[in-house]
C-alpha cells in the first residue's frame, strides 16, 4: 500500500531529472584567475552540444563584470593579440573549449575581486538552447601550453 502512495511521488522528482537531461547543451569545468576589481579576469570552460542540431552562443553577462566577452588568442606576424568573437558556432555532437592562450571569455570592468574559493554565475545566451547559466569557480588555472613571455611579440 505505501508503494503505491508513493509511486507518484517518486515520479514527480524523478520526471523533472529526466527533462534536464535531455538539455542539448552542457556547460563543464568552468573556472576563472583570480582578479582584481576594476580590472579584467578570464573564464574557462568547455561548451558541449549533445543535440542533433549546430548551435551559437550570442552572448554572455554576469553579475562581476560591466562586461562578458568571448576572446581568441591570435598570432598575427609573430604579435600576439585578442580578438572579440561577437558570436561563436557549436556544432551539433561537438564541444568547444575554452582554454589559457585560445578562445576565452574576458570579463572587464571587475565589480568585485575574483578571489581563490569564490563562485559566481556566468549566462550564456545560446540561438536554440537559449539561456544557459553556470558557476563559474576561482580556482588556480594551468598555465597556456607556452609561457606568454616564451611568444614571438610578448614582452612580459
């Protein structure tokens, strides 16, 4: 008798797990430096499309920063500099990652320090998944495969 009381229970908590999911876009292992308020700090993350059907991100905002951009690392005749992605594609069944000296997110206009311990949410505006929001974690963050001062045009 008590199973079948709760039977419906178990289902009710069980079909909102199921819906989330089958959400196609999947946000993992995002982390940001620590920062300094007034300043810039970046995030890193991977961007997974488990659907059937390409996506784009569109834009981002957090509640830390004026503002949240996506970022690609360029070498331009051995200068090294950052270049805005206004919107960025995510095929369908593939990721993206975004990693020290590659395609990051720059937060600027910092309203608060980014500090070892601390979270906070980034939103990811997607074309087809729409929003999407994450924690992102102050963590230590590996450094880019090659030092910055080891690149041609970087002086440090």
């Amino acid at each position: 008798m008590r199973i079948l009381f709760l039977l419906p229970v178990l289902l009710a908590l069980a079909v909102p797990a199921i819906a989330e999911s089958t959400d196609p876009i999947h946000i993992v292992d995002a982390k940001a430096r620590p920062a300094s308020p007034g300043g810039a700090g970046a995030v890193y993350l991977t961007v997974m499309n488990h659907g059937q059907s390409d996506d784009t991100i569109t834009g981002l905002s957090t509640p830390v920063a004026d503002k949240a951009e996506i970022h690609r690392t360029v070498n331009e005749n051995g200068v090294m500099r950052m270049d805005a992605v206004p919107t960025l594609a995510v095929k369908a069944n593939d990721g993206i990652a975004f990693t020290p000296g590659g395609l990051h997110i720059m937060l600027t206009g910092l309203h608060q320090p980014l500090k070892l311990g601390d979270s906070f949410p980034l939103t990811l505006n997607f074309t087809h998944a729409g929003v999407v929001t994450v924690t992102v974690e102050v963590a230590p963050i590996k450094a880019s495969p090659k030092p910055m001062a080891d690149m041609p045009g970087m002086k440090m």
